[in-house]
C-alpha cells in the first residue's frame, strides 16, 4: 500500500474539520459584528440579525443542489465561481448602506458556504472513498479483478426511456444441458428475436453442439449474452470465451432473467455490442 493511500483516512478528517471550522467561523464572525452594524445601519437588532437566518437558509437549499452541479461541472469550477463570489460578498458588507444590501450580502454568502463547502466535501469523499476503497469490494479471476462499484458513469445515471414504447424487444433465453441439440435455436434464429440469452454451465460455458449456431445468430445481428444457470458465481469477459472475438456479452454477475431484462433495455438505445457490454459492467 502506498503511503499516500495509507494516510488518506487522515486527509478526508482534516480537510472536513477545515471545512466546518470555515463554515462556522464565518457564522460566528457574523455574529460577533452583528452589534457593531445595528448604529451604523440605524436598523434594529432584529433586522440585522435577519442576515443569518438569509446565510443559512440559502447555504441549506444550495447543499441539495451542488451535487447536481457537481456533475455538470467539475469541483475546481465551483469552488472557483465561489471563491469570486466570496469576495463580491465581503465588499457588499463593508459597503452596504442599508440593510437590504446586507441581506442580498448575506445571501450570497450563503451560497458560497453551500456550493463551496459541498464541492470540497463530494471532491474529497469520491476522490478517496469512491476511488480508492471500493476496489476492495469484487472478486479476482484468472488474475484479472472485477469490481462490483462502478462509480465513473454510474449505473443511476442510466436511464432507459420506455415511456413512448408498447414493447420492447424481443428477447428469449436457452437453458444449456447435456448433449443439447442445435436445433433448439432454431425459434430464436426464424422467430424474429433481437436477442438471446445463453444460460450455459459454470463460467457460462457453451456446448459445442450450440455454439455454430450462436455464431450464426450474431451473423444475423441478434445480441448474445452469455450468462450462467448455476446460482454463484459471474460470468466473466474473455474468461471460458473469446468474447471479443466471437462479439459475445458476458452478464457478469447477472442471472438470465435478469440479464434478459437488460438487454432488452438496452437494445432501445442500441444494437451495438460493445456498448451493451459496458451496460452489463455497470449494473454487475
């Protein structure tokens, strides 16, 4: 383990407790001046206290609404356009006039706290967290790992519209056994069928009786997926089958009847298998 992984645990506490200490310190600065305004603004306590309550309000809205930034834009750019807004923000203090001035000020930072503070939080737990501790969630086969949290192009971020659909593609499964007959696939060849799913043994292996004509299937354009009937264990890329080379899916960890639902899904948005392959990888 690298030093740098090793004491990142230290960095997310420090860079939280530097976080709040700014939050709060800024409050509390607020607080302390809040006296010395009322005469000079020749309004009541009450009023000039209201800035507060504006910094929270505004600062609580705007931590729900950061994330959503934050995947348009990236943190450097938040923390940018909060750091000019912070300056805007303490030359409306020093030169407001009135209390509303104070206010619109007091608002403003507000959204500085929120978006500022919020960026640098999500930056530091997805940059360690995310990054460099859901490795250890997944499993290892034929040297190679595969995680099981995926969190570049997440899976909640796919979305599959079928709301001007009446059905979707058709899709059918085979289950693999013993000696079975080529034969079997003729409905999935002649019926029509975008895709099918090969429920085959262990590593979803595929009987040599079956596999010319699942060839044949992906020379006609329908999708195969390899997936497995045993209850464990994935179906892995390019383990017990060249999937590249054959143009073949592997579930991963997904069942046939699950594995059926996805392709379908994803066979309104594409045909090509490549990039259902990276589907599969997402929702393992």
């Amino acid at each position: 383990m690298r030093t740098d992984e090793r004491f990142s645990g230290y960095r997310v506490l420090i860079g939280c407790f530097l976080v709040m200490f700014v939050h709060l310190g800024m409050l509390s600065s607020l607080g302390i001046f809040i006296p010395r305004m009322v005469p000079d603004l020749n309004e009541t306590l009450g009023r000039v206290s209201l800035m507060t309550s504006f910094a929270t309000i505004v600062a609580f809205v705007m931590s729900f609404i950061t994330p959503k930034l934050l995947h348009k834009f990236s943190a450097r750019v938040l923390l940018g356009v909060a750091s000019v807004l912070c300056g805007i923000h303490f030359i409306m203090y020093g030169m407001a006039q009135n209390v509303y001035v104070l206010w619109a000020g007091a608002s403003l930072g507000g959204v500085v706290l929120g978006c500022g503070t919020n960026a640098v939080i999500g930056t530091i737990i997805s940059s360690w967290f995310i990054r460099k501790r859901s490795a250890i969630i997944g499993y290892v086969f034929g040297g190679k790992g595969y995680y099981n949290m995926s969190y570049g192009l997440t899976a909640q971020r796919i979305v599959f519209d079928v709301s001007n659909l009446t059905k979707l593609p058709k899709v059918g499964i085979i289950y693999a056994y013993s000696n079975i007959e080529a034969d079997m696939l003729d409905p999935i060849l002649n019926g029509g069928y975008k895709g099918v799913i090969h429920a085959g043994l262990g590593n979803g292996n595929i009987h040599k009786n079956v596999f010319p004509v699942l060839e044949k299937a992906r020379q006609q354009g329908i999708l195969v997926v390899r997936s497995s009937r045993v209850p464990t264990g994935n179906t892995t890329l390019d383990a017990e089958v060249d999937d590249n080379k054959y143009e073949f899916i592997a579930s991963q960890s997904l069942s046939p009847q699950k594995a059926r639902i996805l392709l379908m899904l994803s066979l309104t948005t594409t045909t090509d298998w490549q990039q259902i392959q990276k589907y599969f990888n997402l929702f393992m």
